[in-house]
C-alpha cells in the first residue's frame, strides 16, 4: 500500500505535459491556440530532458543504487519509464500536430512540402535556396577518418546516408542559426502557405553533397543536458557573474540526452550516431511531427487578421481595490492591497516602485529578483532610485535557470547606476518575491511590504496567475527586515514573527498548522486544509497530508503540474481530493489555506511543496489578515476547486480525467476574467464646471487691451 499512494516525481510530470498536450486536442480551443499548446508541450519536453534527464543519467552514472525515496525507482528504472512513456506520448504529439494542421490547412494556412508545390512556387523556392541558403551552408562528411563535428543543443541538420563503397558515410548538414526558419511563399488570396528551412535544406541535400548518392535522409535534433550548478562548479579566482558565464558556456556542450528524428534511418546509421554521441538506442525518438515546433509563433502575425483563430483577446484590468488618481503609498497605509494577475494589472506595483523612487522621503528600496523581463520596468525604477540618492539593494539570483544571461546583464545595469547588488547565499536560490520600501514621515519610520507568488515580470504577469500582496503591517515589515539582513550577509532567517521564510521555517510552519487540524478533527471538529500549488513532491509535508485525510481532515488540492501523493485510496488518502487546471492561462499562484471559518488562516507564498523550495531554497509566505482579502482568496480556490470544463480530477490509479458532474459548466479561468472586467471601477462623476462668471466694464476693457497688444 505504501508503494500506490505516491507517484514518482519525473512520471507525474510527464502525466502534467500530457495534459498540456491535451489543450491541443481540444476543438472547443482555438485553431491557432491548439498549435501553440502543441509547441508548448514540445518546449516543456525539452527542459524536462535538459533538467531532469540530464540530472537522473549523471545520478545514473554516480550511485544507480540511490533510490526515489517515495517509489523506491532506482535512476535507471525511472530512465527506462521515461523513455518509453515518451516514445509513447510522441506518437499522441504527432496525431494531435496531423489533426491541427488538417484543420488548419482548410482554414487556408498550410505548411508545405516540396512536392507539393507548384511551378511557380518552386521557381521562387530555387531561387530563394540559391540566394539566401545556399551560400551559408555548412555540409561535413562523417566516416572514421573525419572528426565527428559537435552538435549543438537543441539545432537542426539534415543528416544523410550517403552511397560509399568504402564503408559508412554520413552527410550532415546544419540548418540552424543562420537562415529564417519559416520562408513563407508568395500568395495574393490572403492564404498562408510555407516551408520549414530544414524541409527545403533537405529537399536540395543533393547540391551539398554533389559527389555523392544520397540513399536515405531525415532531419535530426540533439538535445544535451543543463544539468549544472554554480555552487558545484565555483572557480574561487573568478567573481559569481564570470563564474556564471564560464557555467553557461560549459553548459552549451554538456552530454546529449536525447536525439530526435523526422524519419526512421538506416539501423548503421542510428548505431554510428548513437556510439558518437554516447546515446543508447532508447534515447533516440522518431517523430513525425517537426521536431522543434517553436516556430509557430512565427505564423501568428500572419493570421492576425483571423480573429477566430485565437483567444479573444482579454487585456489586465484597473483592480477594483485601488483608485486610480491617487498615489499607492497612501492607499497601502488605509488597508492592505492585493493584485490578482493576469486578470488585474501589474501596473499599480509598476507605480509604487516609479512613486517611490521619486519620492525624496524615500530612504531605501530593497527587492529580491528571480526573473524580470528584458527592458524591465522594475529595473528602471531601481535605477531611478539610486541615482535619485536612495539606498537601493537588490539580490539579483544570478541561478535562475536559462534567464542567467538576462540576469548577469541587469545585475550590471543595476550596479552601474548605483545599486547594492548581492547573489544567493552559498547552496540556497533566492526564489522569494519580496519587495521593502522604507519612508521618513513625521511620525518616524514606516515601510511597505510587498510579497508575491511570481516574478516581478511584466510580461508573464499577463499570462500566468498570480498574487501580489502590499501591506504596511509593522510585524510583516520587521520580517522583511530580517531577510534582507540575512541576505546582505550571504546567510538566511532562522525566525520570523508573521512571514514564513524557507529554509528554516516555511516547512516546520506549514505542519504545525496540519497538526493542528488533526488535533481539531481527532477531537470531533471539522478539520480543513486547502492547497493551490504548482507541484507537490515533498515527503515530509506529502506524508503529513497523509496523516491529515487519516485523522478525518478534509483536504483539498489544486495542482497543476507535479503530484507524488496519490489521493482518493481508500483507508489512506480517501479524504484528499486533488485536481489539476491547464488552460489558457499558466497557474502558478500559491495559496496555503488552514482550518475554515473564523479561525481560517490564509498565506500567499513563492514555494511550492516541493524539497528544493522548503529545504533548498530562500522562499516566502506571507499571511493575508484582511478579512475581505482572505474571502476573496477563499472564493478564488473554492471557483479553482468547482472547475468543470478545464480541471481534470486525480483518481487512485494514479491518471487523471476530466471532471465531469451535473453542475454548471464553470471555467475558473474564464470566470477570473469576466469577474475583473465586470468589477473595473467607474470613474468618479466630475463636477460640472461653473458658468463663467459676467465680466464688468473695466475687465472687459482690460482684455480687449490685452488683446490688441
């Protein structure tokens, strides 16, 4: 029994990409959408590999006898279950990206093959091929007497069997980096009709390789591993942002993981290529389907015009908690304030930062950074602050992984205008949202708090969910204190009077509140807990959830992606009940709900239950004590929970189906947007202006004279 309540953490990632793949099934979304969905299922497949991968192979190769402490799989079963699953979900990917394109094809936007081309479109193809491929073209020759060239992470080549009597002979040919990877064909009817680069490279392969028969040929796509860590790669000699760079060019050449191809090759060829780059046979995935859908955001432009192809479109509202025309600090200290993203705009935050970096009784700015977006609002006022003469401090996560380079360039931007820029303590991420503004008033000090659930990003504060809580709460604020404090000096918080603060009490914090309500519910009362996370595969609080539904607790979970608990088996978790949302919209706000009714607690925080965020990294979880701000939240999970269109509800065998019931069809996602339009606030009527006031004699002689000169 112990063995069916939990799932393995890599296993229950690729159920969550399932259902992202599942978007793309869906004919109630969007034509254009459904392709986006498939590409984004793609691209998350690629990290897993990098990241997760790439790590269980090193681990592999290690100790293969350290075992998942949850299903006890050793590195190499859970590889083995990877491989397969995935050679299975491709397959899913490629009937879902033929049933797409079908549909898309009669809506006039049809990806060509070269075949299927007309006289004058294969005029325009040559002469394109002529001019702007061919020139740039790099064709290598593989057999035993010529090196084997290295294939980047993540680039395409065509790879050809070429005809030798002299042995194997292997063609490559790259087709990355140099040439537009859509080359749209000329049409007047309003039609959408294209090429794939690696599609006309490989219908030309002959001309690179002219001395040479080509027997068979396929696109080919090498994915390596980032499995890599500054703390473990650390050159004393070198500050952190050169460390950094020196780990993101190892990074580019660590070993591959897998390798994709577009058609099946000769079995001499895929055993050559797998002995030159140390793959087993399993790690290599024929699929029919491009192998890097990331170009189908290159159509969208295209299709514009084609409103019915896309979402409609739905833009951050005006929150109603907040007044428009009046500066935010004031409005922070009557109540405290919470933002719901994307369904309300970023823009107030935006404005606290612009009002207090200008604001001369501003003493100081402090603000922990994960992932901002490039040209970056936050970092302006930043900026602005300190050449403004304020104190301006700010951790900048230069290990945030694959936004590194982004970050080595804003931490840079940051110290030349002024800033205070530190990096994570030593083993621990910085991952928290946290934001401190300190001001001079008459009646002394005050601070305002900011603490959120995502980054301080503008761009993705449109397209994922999440909560940004400002308070000037005074126990709030003297624990925001203490984590910068702590950080300053490389080290972290070991405790707090209101914020819960990862790595040393975040964890302890969240089951101490699970034991209390055991102890309700052991004691004959109605004990409650309620969570909204991204992933959950921590077995401490995992194990304490167990112990939770055991002793009569009702709980409740909102999970998107990752769950190692099982629920609904019957004598150990039959009082859990979990479902997972993928929509429109990436979840990603945390929510941690205690006990219900009056002695309801609420937090917001940055981690998920999972080790690497309550034991590994620097988190925050704030408590929300306004009694209409934790209706709300109450209200936005009670919606997240009674989903029945997008959610899809865990059963005891581990999968996952949508839920159906005789309710009402509610979409949370859809119902968030309709609530924050209906709820924009009406702007204030205007007092009608005055009559203007008769003139006398003289002040009308004296305006004509004014007039006159």
């Amino acid at each position: 029994m112990a063995k069916k309540v939990y799932d393995n953490r890599e296993l229950s990632w690729l159920k969550f990409n399932m259902r992202v793949l599942e978007e793309a099934q869906d004919s109630s979304v969007p034509i254009m959408e459904r392709l986006k969905f498939a590409s984004i299922y793609s691209s998350n497949l690629d990290e897993f590999f990098m990241v997760r991968v790439g790590a269980l192979i090193d681990q592999r190769l290690f100790d293969d006898d350290e075992k998942d402490n949850k299903t006890k799989l050793r590195p190499s079963e859970q590889l083995l279950e990877i491989y397969s699953r995935v050679g299975k979900l491709a397959e899913k990917k490629d009937k879902t990206f033929a049933t797409v394109s079908s549909e898309l094809e009669l809506k006039g936007v049809s990806r060509r093959s070269f075949k299927s081309l007309n006289k004058s479109e294969q005029d325009f193809i040559e002469r394109y091929y002529s001019y702007e491929i061919e020139p740039m073209l790099n064709a290598v020759i593989v057999d035993r007497k010529h090196p084997f060239p290295f294939l980047g992470d993540k680039e395409l080549f065509v790879c050809a069997k070429l005809a030798s009597k002299a042995g194997l002979l292997i063609g490559l040919i790259s087709c990355s980096g140099k040439f537009d990877r859509v080359v749209f064909l000329p049409n007047e009817n309003g039609l959408v009709h294209y090429m794939l680069v690696e599609d006309i490279i490989s219908a030309y392969a002959e001309r690179a390789f002219s001395s040479y028969k080509i027997e068979e040929r396929a696109v080919l796509r090498i994915t390596r591993s980032a499995d890599i860590s500054l703390d473990d790669d650390f050159d004393m000699e070198l500050d952190a942002r050169q460390n950094m760079s020196e780990l993101i060019s190892k990074r580019k050449r660590l070993r591959p993981v897998r390798m994709q191809l577009s058609r099946e090759l000769p079995a001499e060829v895929v055993n050559e290529l797998c002995s030159r780059l140390e793959l087993s046979p399993k790690q290599v995935f024929v699929e029919k389907a491009p192998l890097d859908l990331g170009y189908v955001f290159s159509l969208c432009p295209k299709c514009s015009q084609r409103s019915e192809m896309f979402y409609s479109k739905r833009e951050p509202q005006p929150s109603r908690m907040i007044d428009e025309t009046r500066p935010m600090m004031p409005q922070i200290e009557e109540r405290d304030l919470l933002l719901s993203y994307p369904y309300e705009s970023m823009k107030p935050f935006l404005r606290l930062l612009d009002e207090a970096a200008a604001d001369p009784d501003v003493l100081s700015m402090k603000m922990t950074l994960y992932r901002v977006a490039k040209n970056s609002r936050v970092i302006k006022a930043l900026c602005t602050a300190a050449e403004n003469g304020k104190e301006v401090f700010v951790l900048v996560e230069l290990r945030a992984r694959f936004d590194e380079e982004n970050n080595i360039e804003q931490s840079r931007q940051l110290e030349e205008a002024g800033c205070r820029v530190v990096y994570g303590p030593a083993g621990f991420k910085v991952h928290s949202k946290l934001c401190l503004i300190t001001k001079k008033t008459p009646d002394g000090v005050r601070y305002y708090t900011q603490v959120g659930t995502g980054n301080y990003n503008e761009k993705t504060s449109e397209l994922y969910t999440d909560f940004s809580l400002m308070t000037v709460n005074n126990d709030i604020s003297l624990d925001a204190c203490d984590v910068f404090k702590a950080l300053s000096m490389g080290e972290t918080v070991d405790n707090m009077r209101l914020l819960w603060a990862a790595p040393h009490c975040l964890q302890n914090r969240a089951v101490e509140m699970m034991d209390n309500e055991i102890r309700i519910a052991r004691a004959g009362g109605e004990g409650y807990v309620g969570l909204k996370l991204n992933s959950l595969t921590d077995k401490v609080l995992i194990d304490k959830l167990i112990e939770c539904s055991q002793a009569g607790v009702k709980v409740e979970l909102v999970i998107r992606g990752i769950s190692c608990l099982v629920a609904g088996i019957k004598g150990v978790t039959e009082n859990i009940r979990l479902v997972s949302i993928v929509g429109r919209y990436l979840e990603h706000g945390r929510i941690y709900i205690f006990g219900e009714g009056v002695r309801r607690n609420i937090y917001i925080s940055s981690a998920d239950f999972m080790t690497r965020n309550t034991t590994r990294r620097v988190e925050i979880a704030a408590p929300v004590l306004d009694e209409e701000l934790k209706a709300r939240l109450a209200d936005y999970f009670s919606v997240q929970f009674r989903d029945n269109v997008k959610a899809r509800e865990q059963l005891s065998d581990r999968s996952y189906v949508h839920v159906s019931n005789d309710e009402m069809p509610l979409d949370a996602q859809k119902h968030f947007i309709a609530e924050a339009y209906a709820n924009v606030p009406k702007p204030k009527p205007q007092p009608a202006p005055e009559p203007p006031k008769k003139q006398g004699f003289f002040a009308r002689l004296f305006a004509w004279f004014k007039k006159k000169s």
